[in-house]
C-alpha cells in the first residue's frame, strides 16, 4: 500500500492555512467596520484585496446553497465547518498509522 501521509499532511496544513486566512479575513473586517484601523493605508488595503479575492469565491458558493437565516450571513460559519469536516476525513480515511 501506497504512504500517502507527506500528502495528507500537506493537504491538512493547507486547510488549517486557509482556515486561519478565513479568520484574519473575520477580524480585520471588524477593524475596518468600526474603524480601529485605517482603511486609506496601502498596506490594509492589499491585505484586505488579498483576502477578499481568496475567501469571497467560496462564500458566494456557499451563499448559492444557504440563505441568509433572520438577515444574518452563515456563509463564514459553514466555511469553518466544511473545514474542519474535510481535517477530519482526510486525517480519518487516508491517513496510515
């Protein structure tokens, strides 16, 4: 049988990357919203450019098939579910002990 587990960590630490980026992604939209940090700084807005255009794909995916519930969006929490569901499989299933 074939030792998949250099892949399998490597696909694991790419989701807990990603999962991280979702999460700077959560914190610095609250900064901008209530203004604790400058939205006219160049360096803020690449970070933010650069998350948007990471994470707001798969959101809108995510949209498509879940409404909002009473106005507000899941969409983020669904994303750290699907997240971590795909740890768990991957870790479960193809991971060699």
């Amino acid at each position: 049988m074939i030792n998949l587990n250099p892949f399998v960590n490597l696909l694991g630490s790419l989701l807990s990357f990603y999962s991280l980026l979702v999460f700077i992604y959560i914190i610095m939209y609250y900064l901008l919203l209530f203004k604790v940090i400058n939205n006219y700084n160049q360096f803020v807005i690449r970070v933010n450019r650069f998350l948007v255009q990471i994470i707001e794909p798969v959101l809108e995916k995510i949209r498509k098939f879940i409404p909002n519930v009473a106005g507000i969006d899941i969409s983020l929490i669904i994303l750290f579910i699907l997240i971590r569901f795909s740890k768990d499989v991957l870790y479960t299933y193809l991971y060699v002990y």
